[in-house]
C-alpha cells in the first residue's frame, strides 16, 4: 500500500483521509500523468513514471532504488557506477517538474495527486482537499470614480462617467460572451468527433466497437528497433524470455568484442529508438479509441506480461523489433521476417491457398517499390480480450497495415468480401506501392478468418 504522507500543506491536501486511495484509483492516475501533455512527448520520462508507479502498486510497497531504475528503465547493465552515471537523479530532477506542473493545471481538479519526494523514487499518493471558496471581488460601484462633490457639477460629471464606464463594460463583456461561445462551439465540435470517432463510417464502428466491446484499456505498443537492431549487428535473434529476463544484455556483456563495440551497443539501446512509421501507425489507431474509453502509449521494452493478458492491446511492428508478437506464433498465419544472409524482408504464408506464395520477399527495382505487412485480430492471451498485430516488411509497410485498418473504404471493402456486418477475427496480408515513404495503394492479397475463436 502507498504511504501518505503527514506533512502536507494544510492549504492543499486534507490533513486525515479516512478512505485509503485503492490500487485502481493510483493506477489510473499514474496512467493519466503518463498520457498528459507534460510527458506525451517524452517516452523516456513516461517509462520511468510508468516503472515507479507500478511498482508502488505491488503488494507490500517495496522501495525502488535507483540502481535498479537505471537498469530496467535506462537499460544500464545492472553493477553500473551510479557516482558515474546520474542519469536516474537528472531526470528524477525532471520528472517531478513535469508532475508538479500536471498538478497546477489540467490535473488542477484531481481528487488525487502524487509525487516522488525527494530522496526517494516511491510515488506518494494524497487526496486532495476541497478548494475553499474564494471571495467575489468588490464591484465596480464600490469604488468612487472622483473625490467628494464640492460644487453641483460634480454629480452630473461622475454620472456621466459611470455611464459611459457601464457602456464600455458591457461592450467588453458582449464581446467576450461571443468569443467563448465560438470557442465553445468548436471544442464542442471537437469533443463530439473525439467520442464519436466512427460516426458515418459503418465499416469502422463495426470493426473497432467489436474490438473495444469490453470496455478494458487498451495498450498501443511501439516498437523496439534499437533492440532489431542489435539482431542486425549481432546477429543473433532475441526471443520473448531472453527479451524479458534482458538475457540479451548479459549476451552483450560477455561477447567476444571490444569495448567499443560493446559501448556502441549500449548506446543504441540507451536511445530507445522507435520509427516514424510506427509513431504514424499509434497515432492513426488512437484517432480511432474514444477519449472515453481508457487507453496508454507503452514501449515495448517496457510493457509486462500481467498488461497484455489483462488489456486489449496493439502491438506496432514485427517480432524481431516486438518480441511479444512470440505469444501468437501458434495462431498466425501470415509471419513478417528477415533473412540476415540476403538482407531482405519477406512475408511468410506458412498455409499457401491455391493461387498464394509461400514466400512474399521486398522488390527494390527502381520503378516499382513494394512493401509488404500483415494484420492480426485475435484474442489477447488470456482470452479476456482483444489483440491486433500491425507487422510489415518496413516501418512504411507497418503504417500502410494502420493506414487500412483506419479507412472505411478499406475496411468496407474487406467487410463485404467477407459477407458479415460483425468482424470475425483475422489475418490480412497486403501489398503496398510506395514511393519515398508515401503508400499509393495497399493491395489485399490473402486472408483468414477465425469465427471459433470468438
């Protein structure tokens, strides 16, 4: 249980909560910092609230030390120097600016608050008292506008003065009156589309109202390309239990290479390294989830077992730069790989249909470049929910899969081939024509559907 503290300022907080935050109250809240305006764009100060935070929520509350946060949220090997590495206190430094600042303003009316006090990297949980009512300025008419009258002219000219001050007021205040109401009147137009996101779009509300339908969270996955690339200089594949147990880095550690080589390794994994294709794919998907259904941006390096059994989730990117993908090799199809011999990408089809490939391998001529991705809807692997895998031959062949799976037409088109008005879980296998990062086309080549899995 998180601890409360006893010196919180009496202006702020109440001084004796009887009601103990529960462990789903801390846990949305830390997932509310997480997606806030003050750590949306920095992933690495996100991972580290996301680490701490949870970590507060297990059972028995024990202390984060920083030497560990260096090594799961930094990817530091685990003996670093800390006297000669403060990443962990720099951007502690950091983070609880960018929670305070949260605090002061559009978390200004959480029931809830943290913060890390300082020495500590523990989040600490307080309810928040009840803003005590502020006092009405005093009005205009209470003031005098001149001295006392000493003549009969004096009234006429201070009655003269506050009708002329009551038109100008008035003025200001139409005016404003009519500034907020355009505001409000697009932001209303805003927050409609943000909850109704399908609205006119059959095919879509079909397809993610099915996805959604159990009102869980939803996790959008980024890749891990610094980790694809270590396969790529390495070569040697990383699998989910060496991914997660960071078998990997003592691989690293104990390689017959020089320091340099090693330091060079580090580096790539210390920059965390997600693609623009796959940033493009997150954003279309979340431009798809209603701001009224909960949903969290994680990185795959940092994403647990305990989240992917328990969410829907979508995993952005193939199994070599998203070892979770590794939970459905029994249940695809349509696999994404790499041939380190030939350096080149290809789509697998391990049960061909009469007329498919068996192999679907990237063209590099120069008047016709191809891309190839496959999408996956399936249950996650606790069956409580939804999984969707967007995997492609490059990061622009993963947006094209994100690309379809956002368009009506696309999504229209794939609904009436399937002859249902309900979704049944699938495999997608598409071709895409590109030319500098742009898709012209995405081309449907195969599919499978599952309706036994629903």
């Amino acid at each position: 249980m998180a601890l409360i503290s006893d010196n919180s300022a009496p202006e702020d907080l109440a001084e004796d909560s009887e009601v103990l935050p529960s462990a789903e109250e801390r846990r949305a809240l830390i997932d509310r910092v997480a997606r806030s305006e003050q750590l949306s764009r920095s992933a690495r100060l996100r991972d580290f609230l996301l680490y701490v935070g949870r970590q507060s929520l297990k059972d028995g509350g024990p202390e984060i030390h920083e030497q560990e946060i260096g090594h799961k949220v930094f990817g530091r090997p685990a003996s670093y120097d800390r006297s000669q590495d403060n990443i962990v206190r720099v951007n502690a430094t950091e983070l609880r600016k960018r929670i305070e600042s949260y605090f002061a303003s559009v978390g200004a009316h959480e029931p809830l608050i943290l913060d890390i006090p300082r020495g500590s990297y523990k989040p600490v949980f307080r309810r928040r008292q009840p803003a005590g009512t502020v006092e009405a300025p005093p009005s205009v008419d209470e003031f005098p506008l001149a001295p006392a009258a000493t003549d009969n002219k004096e009234p006429a000219k201070r009655s003269h003065l506050s009708r002329h001050l009551g038109h100008i007021l008035w003025a200001i205040a139409t005016l404003l009156l009519a500034i907020a109401c355009t505001v409000l009147f697009q932001q209303n137009r805003a927050m409609h589309k943000a909850i109704h996101p399908w609205e006119d779009k059959p095919a879509l509300g079909a397809f993610w109202g099915g996805f959604l339908r159990n009102n869980q969270q939803t996790d959008i996955v980024l890749s891990d390309d610094s980790t694809s690339m270590i396969e790529d200089i390495t070569r040697q594949p990383i699998g989910l239990q060496d991914y997660l147990s960071r078998e990997y880095l003592r691989r690293i550690q104990s390689a017959d290479s020089s320091a340099d080589r090693k330091a060079d390794l580090y580096q790539i994994l210390n920059h965390n390294l997600v693609t623009f294709g796959a940033v493009r794919a997150a954003e279309r998907i979340i431009d798809e989830i209603p701001t009224t259904d909960a949903h969290n941006v994680a990185f795959a390096r940092y994403y647990t077992t305990d989240e992917i059994k328990r969410n829907n989730v979508v995993l952005i990117g193939g199994k070599k730069a998203v070892p979770w993908d590794h939970l459905f090799d029994d249940k695809v199809n349509f696999v994404t790989d790499y041939d380190d011999q030939r350096s080149q990408a290809f789509v697998r089809n391990l049960h061909p249909k009469a007329g498919e490939l068996a192999t679907y391998a990237v063209s590099f001529e120069p008047n016709s470049l191809f891309g190839y991705s496959s999408i996956a809807y399936l249950p996650n692997p606790s069956g409580t929910g939804s999984a969707i895998i967007l995997a492609g031959t490059d990061s622009d062949a993963t947006n094209s899969a994100a690309e379809f799976l956002t368009s009506e037409e696309q999504m229209a088109k794939f609904q009436a081939t399937l002859h249902t008005t309900r979704f049944p879980y699938f495999e997608v296998l598409l071709k895409t024509t590109r030319l500098s990062g742009t898709s012209f086309s995405s081309e449907l080549l195969a599919y499978r559907t599952y309706p036994d899995l629903q």
